[in-house]
C-alpha cells in the first residue's frame, strides 16, 4: 500500500484545512454544519466530508492539525469533532 500523505501540507491558518486540499475547492461545502441543520442531514454531510478526506493527499497532517490545535468544529483530517473529541479523551 502506498502511503501518500505529506508531513509538509501548508494549513491556512484561518480554516485549519490544507491549503492544496480538495477541501479549499468547491466541495468545501460539506465540512461545516449549516445553521437549523438537521441531525440526519449532519450524518449525511460529514459522511460526504469523509469521503472527500478519504481521497486527500494532506489528510494526516490535517487530522494532526486538527488534534493539536483541539479545533471544535467541522471535519478535519477525516474526523468529526466528537471522533476528534474521543480520540484525545483517550490519550
């Protein structure tokens, strides 16, 4: 298996999200929840978020990002917040 993931991404400190991720192109959509955005329709849009993540090259830094920084919102590096919460609770 080839492993693909750089060490080296440049995050924008401003999203915390890769700069050359596919994340910062048109799908950027899916990886925050929308205001009054139902529970069913939260599943679906982080599981699309995922899906995104699953295909980046900048995933596992993003993800270490993510956890080092403790960000509270949206999906990072393939994680949820509460998967990201659980994960340092665990550590």
């Amino acid at each position: 298996m080839t492993h693909n993931s750089r060490t080296d991404a440049p995050l924008d400190p401003r999203h915390d999200a890769p700069l050359d991720g596919p994340c910062r192109s048109g799908e950027r959509e899916v990886f925050e929840r929308g205001a009054n955005e139902r529970a069913e329709a939260a599943r679906e849009r982080e599981e699309a978020a995922k899906a995104v993540c699953h295909r980046c090259p900048v995933r596992l830094p993003c993800r270490r990002r993510a956890l080092a920084d403790r960000v509270l919102h949206g999906v990072r590096g393939g994680l949820t917040p509460d998967e990201r919460h659980l994960l340092l609770a665990n550590t």
